[in-house]
C-alpha cells in the first residue's frame, strides 16, 4: 500500500484493538431491517471493519467480498467468519485505489468509512458505487453528519483546518473528515430511488469513551 494508506492503516489498526461490542458486532438495524428487498447475488463492502455487515449477508446466503485497509479489522473478520463456518471473501486493500466490475452488485455498503475521503475521493468511489451496482441494487450508506458534535468543535477551533466545504484535514490521522448534509447526500444519488433515509444523533458506546455521533443513513435503489 502507498506511504499515506500506511498511516491510515495504523490509525484504524489502533481503532479495532479498541472496540469494546456494544453492538459493534451486530448488523446495521436497517439493512436487516430490509434484507428482504435486496435481491439474492453479490455484496460488496467497502470498510467493512470487522464484518458485521458483511458476515450477516454471508449468513443469509449471499456472496460477499470485502475490502478494508486495516490488517487488525481484517483478521477479526476472518477469525469471526472461520468460528461461524461462514465463507467470505475480504482484501486488505484502501478503497481510493479500488476497480469494482460494472452491473455486479445487489448490494453495495460503505458505513461510517466514506467520510474518510475528500472530496475527489469520495466523487471517484461514489460513480463506481453507482456503476457497479446491477438494475434495482441497492446502496447503503452511513455517514458522519453535520449535527456530529465534532463539526462544531472543529469549526470554533484553529487547530483545524478546513480544506473544503465541511471537510477538515486530520494531521495526527494523516486522514480527512467530512461532515454530510441530507441535501449532498440526495443529491449524490439523485437518480436513485429513496428506500430509507434518516439523520440521527445517537450515543457510541463502542470504542474510547461514551460519546455522541450525528449520522445520516442513506439506502437508494439504483433505478
Ligand atoms: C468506523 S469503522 C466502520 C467499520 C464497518 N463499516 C462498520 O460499520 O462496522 C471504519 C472502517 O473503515 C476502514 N477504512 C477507513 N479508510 C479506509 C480506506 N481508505 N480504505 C479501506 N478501508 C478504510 C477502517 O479500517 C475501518 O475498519
């Protein structure tokens, strides 16, 4: 991986080393909550963490690849998937420098990882999100929002700098944080059909201390 991937991966490394569960394992409520309209084929997670959502789609009788740029979050994965007797298909590998096949995925997800990326990166991953799905695919997303305490934070403090609208670059991470509105994300998918979406501010009990997250979950068919 390139010099920059290889900060990034280190930060996540960090990160995994400090889940503490809290419903860290369990699969997005929506998705399940939806899985019945996602057709039966390929899924593809982008940041797929230690596989929640991915190992859930295993289990339910999809073939899954994902891809994430942390070796920690990866083995954590397998170690899961081997102790279920699930099969599942992960890459280390940082999603800027992904090719994904066109007309190939039921189900394309990307939690709380694409506000990771700039702005370049994020309109590169975002066309090949769109193209990779099959007709009727769905995307589903879960993004930081502007509502995210940490925005605010940001916004009053010079230690931060802003790089591009609600885009701030984080030094220490050597990454970028973006902050998401409801009319970007709609728009972004403009030509997609709205299954669910929804802006929450809810407590993370996960990882560090208790603290609190602003995000926008997004599903759209691809029409
Ligand atoms: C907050 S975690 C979310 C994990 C999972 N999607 C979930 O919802 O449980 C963010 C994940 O994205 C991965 N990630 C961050 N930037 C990445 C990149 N450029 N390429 C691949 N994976 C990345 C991290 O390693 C981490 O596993």
């Amino acid at each position: 991986m390139k010099n920059d991937s290889n900060k990034i991966s280190a930060y996540w490394d960090n990160f995994h080393k400090d889940i503490k569960g809290y419903g860290a394992f369990r699969p997005d409520p929506v998705l399940s909550r939806y899985l019945k309209l996602i057709s039966k084929g390929k899924v593809l997670d982008l940041g797929l963490g230690e596989g929640r959502n991915a190992l859930f789609f295993v289990q339910n009788g999809f073939e899954v690849k994902g891809i994430d740029i942390s070796e920690t979050a990866i083995q954590s994965c397998i170690k899961r998937a081997k102790e279920a007797k699930l099969e599942i298909d992960v890459k280390l590998q940082d999603i800027r420098n992904i090719k994904v096949p066109e007309n190939t995925y039921s189900l394309i997800i990307a939690t709380m990882v694409l506000q990771f990326l700039n702005k370049k990166e994020r309109d590169t991953i975002f066309e090949k999100i769109k193209k990779g799905l099959i007709k009727n695919g769905i995307v589903f997303l879960r993004v930081f929002s502007l509502e995210d305490p940490s925005y605010k934070i940001k916004l009053e403090s010079d230690k931060f700098e802003m790089i591009e609208p609600n885009t701030f670059f984080l030094k220490k991470r050597n990454m970028c944080i973006h902050y998401f509105s409801e009319k970007e994300v709609k728009s972004i998918f403009r030509d997609f059909q709205i299954i669910n979406f929804s802006e929450i501010y809810s407590l993370d009990l996960a990882h560090g201390e208790p603290h609190y997250h602003g995000m926008i979950t997004y599903m759209g068919k691809k029409i």
